[in-house]
C-alpha cells in the first residue's frame, strides 16, 4: 500500500508545477524555431511567433520557480503522475494555441485550441479551411506541435503509462531492454533518451530522402515531422494527394515505421532483424497492413478504372495511414465501394503497435482480446482448467487481460457516448461516426461531412470542445485520464 | 473433469436424435393448430398446412424412432448440449418453412428460410412485402414460429444456458428458486414448466385485453403470441401504426413484461412485489426505459407538430420495443430528429433482462460491464487490492466477469465482422448497420433500406443467409454455437 498512500500533502504540488513549467518552458522554447521559416518566408508573422514565444517561456518560468519555491519531495506518486499528464496535455495546448490566436485572421479560441490539441495528440484534424494560404511559420509550428506530441508519446509509453499501470503498456514494456515494469527508475531516463534519438533520426533521415523525391526542404520537414508522429498535419490543401508514387511510397514506409515500437525500431538501427521479425506484434501488424491492402486494393481495382499499381498504391498509402494513425490521405477512401470504405473504418479501430507513435487501441491488445475469447470458449468446455492468454511465447497475468478487455471495452463506451452527444448537438450520424472514431483514435479524417476531402471548419464550437476531449482522452490512453474523474482518486487513499 | 470427457462414444447420438425428433415432431402438431384459422377465412392454405404438418410429424417420429433404436444414455453431456441447441434451431427451422414454400406464390428456399428463423429466433424481420395478402393460417404460423421460439428461450435460459457455462445466465439463474446453477436437474422441468405456464397465461391475458380493446379475436391471440415471444411479427402491414393508444398501451405493458424474467412475472403472480423490485437488473431496467422515453419524447414533442402525449407515446412504444427486442412499430423513428434515432440505435445494443425472451445483450451484462469499468479504475490505483464486482448485493465470481466481458467482445466483433461482410456484398453502410445490429439482438426492424417501415425482401440472397446465421447467433447466446466451430469442441476432450 505504501506507493500510493500519501496522507498529509495530498499531491506533490511543488514537483507538478515544476514539471508542468518545465514542459511549458520547452514548448516555449521550440516556438522560436519557426521564426527562421518565418522569416525567410516573409509570412508577415514574426511579431506573433516571438509574442506567443515569449509568453510562453515567461509563463513556463513562472510556473517553475513557483513549482521550486514551494519545495517538493523528488519521489513521483502514481496520482502526481496522472495529473502531470492530464494537465500537462491540456495546459500545454492552451499555451500552443497562443501563435494560432496571434496571427490567423478571425481566430476563436475554440478553432485555436482545437488546432493545438489535434497537434499535440498528434491527431491532425484541422479546421483550417486553406492551409496553403497560413504562413509558413505558423505552418511550421503545426507541423512542430505534433512532433513534440509524439516525443510526449514515446516517454509515455516507455516510463509514465506502464507505471501507472495502463492497460497492456506493461506487456511491450517487458521486451524493451533495461527497463522494469515495476518502478520508475532512473535507468528508463536513458531509454527514453535512446528512443528519442531514434526518433529524430527518422525524422532526418525522412527528411532527406524526401528532398531526393524533388520536394523543397521546407514542405520535406514539415512532413517529416508529421509522419514521424503520426500526426497526419501537411503544409497541402490536399495532403498527399498530388505527390509523386516515389514520394508517396517514402511517406509509406515512414508511417510503418512510426507505427512500430520504437524499441523495434531501435533493434533496426543495430540491425537485429531476428528480435523484430519474431515480435508477436509485429508480425500481425504486417499481416493486416498486408491483407487489408490487397483486400482494398481489389476491390479499387475491380471497381475503378485506375492503373493496378494506382489502385494498390492508394489502397497500401490509406491502409498504413490509418492503421497508423497518421492521416494523410492520397485518395478519398468514401468514395471507394463500401466494401473498402468500410475495412477503412474498422481499420480506424485497430492502432499501431504499443510504443510506436501511433494512437488508437494499439494491436498488442487486439491480440489480446482474439486469443482471450477463443480462451473463453475453451474455459467454457474445462471451466476449471485455467488457461491463460500467452503473447510472445509468455503467458499473461490475469489481472493484464482483465485491464486490456476493460481498456477495449471502455474505448467502445466512449465512442457510443460521443457518436450520441454529437447526434444532441445535431450532428449527422455519418459525420459522428466518423468524427469521434477519428479523434479517439487521433487519426485525423473520418467519415461523412469530415472525410479525407472536408475538414472540421463547420461543426458547431460544443463538438469542437467534445472533440478536442476525445482527442485527449485517447491519446493518453483513456484511464489516465478518466480516473481523475473518479472520487477516489481524490479521497486520501 | 468427468463431466465432459467421453471416450468413446464421443458424441451421444442416439439421445440427440431422440430429442431432435421430439422437437421436430412437437414443431409438425403445432401446424395443425393453424388450420381452424385457414378453414374459417377460407384462405386455400389448408392443404399446404396440412401436407407440411404431416411431412414434419412423420419426420420427427422417424428421427425419434432412430435414436431410440440406436440406445443412448440419459444423461446429457455439455458437449450433446451444445449439438442439440444448436441443430435443433437450425434444423427445426428448415422444417418450419414448409408451409411458406407449399403456399406462398413464388416461395425462395433462401426466403422461406430467413422467415422461419427469423420466427424461431423471435426476431421478427420480414422478407413479405405485404402481410395482409397472406393468408391467415400461414400468418398464424407465422406468429406461433415466434410463440414456439419464446418456450425454447425459457426453457434455454432456465435450463440449458447456465448448464453450458453461457456468460452471465448464471447470475440469474442463481435468483430463480429451486435452481442449482451447477447442474442439470430434475428441479428444474418444473420451473420451466411453471414458467412456461406464466408464459401462455400472459399471452392469454393480453389476448383477452386487446380484445376489450376492439380487436378481432384473430388479430389479438396473433399479437399476443408475438409479444410475448418479444418476437414482433404483426398481421398488419404497419405494425402497431395505426392501433389506438388504449392498444398501443396494452402493447407496451405486455412487451414491458415479456422483456422481464420471468421468474420475476412468476414472482407477480404470487404478488411477491418487493422480490422484484429489488431485483437490480429490473431497477436499471425500468430506468433506462424511463430516461431513454423521456429523452425521446422531449425530442420529438420539440421537433415535430405531434401532441405532448402522442410523442411520449410514440417514444415509449419505441423504446420498450426495441429494448425488450420485440421490434414492433408505432412510428417511423429512422424519420425522427438525429438524436433520438441515435438513442434508439445504442438501445438496439441493450437488450431486456437475462430469463426474458427478448434478446440483445441483456441488461444484467451491461450492469457487470459498467461495474467492472469502474473498477478497473480503481484496481488501477490500488494494484493488489482484490476488488469484485457485485450484483443483488452478491460478490461475483471473477470467472463469471470475465465471461460477461468476453460475451460483449464477442457480440461487437461479430457485429463489426457482420457489415464488413454485408458491405462485402454490396450493401450500404447504414443498412448494413441496421440489418446486423436488428438480426444479432434479434429485434426486427433496423435503419437505412432495413428501417421500420421497410422489410428484408430486397437484400441479397447470401445477405438473407448471413443474417438467418447471426439470428441464430443472437438467440443461442453467441457462445453455444461459437463453440461448435472450434477444433477442440471436435477432440475427444
Ligand atoms: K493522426
Ligand atoms: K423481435
């Protein structure tokens, strides 16, 4: 019990506003990195970037000292870190919207923060009606929030979720070298790290392999950025639709790997082939990726009368971005036969790999939950055997699969309750479907008035708001969030 | 392990084909009973009635002669059980469509078919585009395939369900006196026969009060046979649209009581008022009728010129009919405000009380579901903590939350997988909804082309075959017929 009880100093609110400030300071920080795009551009603005920036880093500063001030024990309880994160998120968009509300024309705090938190969960749905007519600095700054979300992610993933005990975060956890499940330890800082780097060297590496496709080292960041995050943003009114095949397949590859656990992705780097191909999760990762692809990439074909190579481009192009999370779209998969559209849309349900970038219910749990119901039906014939859920050759503790299921079924409910809030606010059905599967997915264009060609400009400011929270929620992986709204988390225990 | 494992002998052969042919042979007397109905209209259909009832009785008296020359055990295995549920829905269903293809004009094996197990299942979709040209014996039919089905739930649920482990029905099982969840006993034909008798007398009460209600003796033991089967089927060509609200409300009450367990309508028999209403199920029950109602009505009295009261009406009838999956249709609600359709969609999901005959996924499920949500929030910050969810003030057995979550799982993937699959055959995305959702819960009436004013008649054939398939599915529980497709349901353990 000694973990979490914590009687006098209910919360450590001297660390969480250090860290909170720290964050906002950063964020602060990396909003000065737009001005030379702005300035070489001459998009006018300059003054709103600096403005925004300085705003920012003073706020973050104030908080900090605040935070260091009032003094704090250094050790991170498991109820510090859920408002850490939950805050942090939300606070942090606020401060983000701020070069949005400085400088486009008719800004409204909903359309800023709505931008912001789309940014920064990586999501990438927009309410930009003309994003080619933003200046480039603002755009770059778009494109930026979503890389520092994904950076937000990877720490997540390998050191915050699996010690607040999220739903199968501890299960990819296990396989990272040098990490324990347990505890937060100091030795996962330099995990983080590590990812961290192998992260910003896709980012380099994109970006140059982009600029070897023709594309100016501008529009090449700014994708790079995105991809990497699965973010999904583009400096394009039509995202990826007008790319050449050899961008396009770049843009591919790079999604599947920011969809890939980053520990995978760091055996890539040391070339240790064998510990990602034997991966359980990978495995199935690629086998949709595949399948799926060539399921849609039929159908196009047959139903088309576009090239097979176009047809299985954009089937393979849309598949990965959606099961990735990212959003870029290279062809209007509502248009397609409903027999695509709608593996698209069961797609929207999947995720990427734990670890990766990638939002949605990740694939790691999906297995999770197939191989737990064949279970159930084989426990049903023994009831008094006890079977358990094995994944990479281990078998899983009970109360994991409990939390996976719940996690799953709890990401259904949400997706109910918001498809029936949206219809209150008078949203269409189609467009409801679309629009929460997409946010709470943080994958970016849905179904209905806001698919891969529309944008979300014209729903009213109530289901910006509502949005903006699924987006929250499901990029922090419902529970961390939702347990700050349970009364015990506020009782002393 | 003794009571499943069978050497030799593995399946008892002789047993499910004594009892097949009992069932068979039952189903074939039934017919006879349309015939006064046939004789008095003067339909012409008596010839066909009859030719079906003797194919059907000589049949079961055959495959029951079989099986008592081929000897058997008496005691039934879990994995005989299963064989019998299931085959025998299946197969009694092919012989319940002879009267359709001996009388209809133009009769498809494939409609016949969707017709009868749409009875059997109590589900009520249609593949008749106009009911009141068919003649009044086979119409009977028609409404006793729905009465017949009601009797095999209850005896199902009383009986069979928890004796093959089925998620849940164990729970309530344990409320019904002289029941031992453990196994199958001798107790228990006794409270399936005293169920049974609450069953033909609430049918006989609701015969007699439509009838004080103005309608023809015909016209109400018909309804009566379909409410309280929650099945659905009318006479009428619009349902309950044109009946008077004195009518209306008889419905209403009816479907309200057949969607309750029935040990609970024994219990009001014996003016036991208090034991139901602590019943939790039936507390959540009745309030989710009564917000969804009142949600609805506000909704449509603000959106349409109908009166306060028809549009309460209106919102009561739909809700209870849909909730208690009995897919009767007092107004179109695909034509009402987005909102309220939405609602009625979610409530497709819902279903009555475990022990009623209505279908879907219980309301006790969605009680463990929501319980265990919570507490996996709370598990999740006091991780050794051993915290069980509780129903009617008991604790339940892990094993059983389990189960009820797998249930749910299994219900949305087949659900997904089901218009994937129509999409597959070229149906459109809100039809494909409507029809799977409608034939998994074993409602009726969906939304798009399959709405409340609309039948099944246009599908494709496989599509009417898909969905005979999730009838059945729904009806049996998921489970009893999942298993059969395992391959260790085939091994000799
Ligand atoms: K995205
Ligand atoms: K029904």
């Amino acid at each position: 019990m000694a973990d979490y009880v914590q009687r006098k100093n209910h919360f450590n609110i001297g660390l969480i506003a250090r860290i909170m400030g720290i964050l906002i300071l950063l964020n602060g920080i990396f909003m000065f990195t737009c001005l030379p795009f702005s300035f070489y551009f001459g998009d006018g603005d300059w003054w709103a970037l600096t403005e925004a920036g300085l705003i920012t880093v003073l706020s973050g500063g104030l908080i900090m000292f605040y935070g260091e001030r009032k003094g704090y024990k250094k050790e991170i309880k498991k109820k510090d870190g859920y408002i850490i994160v939950s805050l942090g998120w939300t606070v942090m968009a606020f401060f983000g919207s701020l070069p949005y509300l400085f400088s486009l024309e008719n800004p409204s705090l909903t359309n800023a923060y709505f931008e912001t938190i789309s940014g920064y969960s990586t999501t990438g749905a927009s309410i930009l009606t003309d994003i080619e007519s933003v200046g480039k600095g603002i755009l770059f700054w778009r494109s930026l929030t979503q890389w520092i979300g994904g950076m937000g992610i990877i720490v997540l993933a390998v050191a915050v979720l699996p010690f607040l005990g999220i739903g199968g975060m501890q299960l990819f956890v296990a396989e990272a070298p040098g990490i324990s499940p347990d505890k937060l330890q100091p030795r996962i800082k330099e995990t983080a790290k590590r990812l961290w780097w192998v992260y910003a060297g896709l980012t380099g590496i994109e970006t140059i392999l982009l600029m070897t496709g023709g594309m100016n080292f501008y529009d090449a960041i700014n994708h790079a950025l995105t991809t990497m995050a699965t973010g999904g943003f583009s400096t394009y009114n039509d995202s990826a639709a007008s790319m050449s095949p050899y961008i396009q397949y770049i843009l591919i590859v790079f999604m599947i790997l920011a969809g890939t656990n980053f520990t995978l992705n760091y055996f890539l780097f040391k070339r240790m082939f064998k510990a990602i191909w034997t991966n359980e999760e990978f495995r199935y990762y690629a086998g949709i990726i595949i399948s799926a692809s060539l399921a849609i990439g039929g159908v196009v074909a047959f139903s088309s009368d576009l090239t097979i190579e176009k047809s299985f481009r954009d089937a393979l192009f849309q598949v990965v971005s959606i099961i990735t999370t990212t959003g870029y779209v290279s062809a209007d998969y509502t248009a397609w036969a409903p027999f695509a559209t709608m593996i698209i849309f069961v797609l929207m349900f999947c995720g990427g790999m734990a670890g990766s970038t990638a939002g949605g219910v990740k694939i790691v749990r999906h297995i999770i939950l197939f191989k737990n119901s064949f279970i159930e039906l084989k426990r049903q014939l023994h009831p008094t055997a006890i079977i358990p859920v094995r994944f990479n050759k281990k078998a899983i503790k009970e109360g994991i699969t409990f939390n996976v299921l719940a996690f799953i079924m709890a990401y259904l409910l949400i997706f109910g309750l918001g498809i029936l809030v949206m219809s209150a606010l008078g949203v269409d059905l189609m467009t409801s479907l679309g629009a929460v599967a997409t946010s709470l997915g943080n994958i970016g264009p849905g179904i209905g008035t806001v698919g891969p060609v529309d944008n979300f400009a014209h729903l009213p400011d109530a289901a910006k708001w509502i949005l903006s929270f699924l987006m929250l929620l499901g990029r922090l992986e419902l529970f961390t969030v939702m347990i700050i709204f349970t009364p015990y988390f506020w009782s002393r225990f």
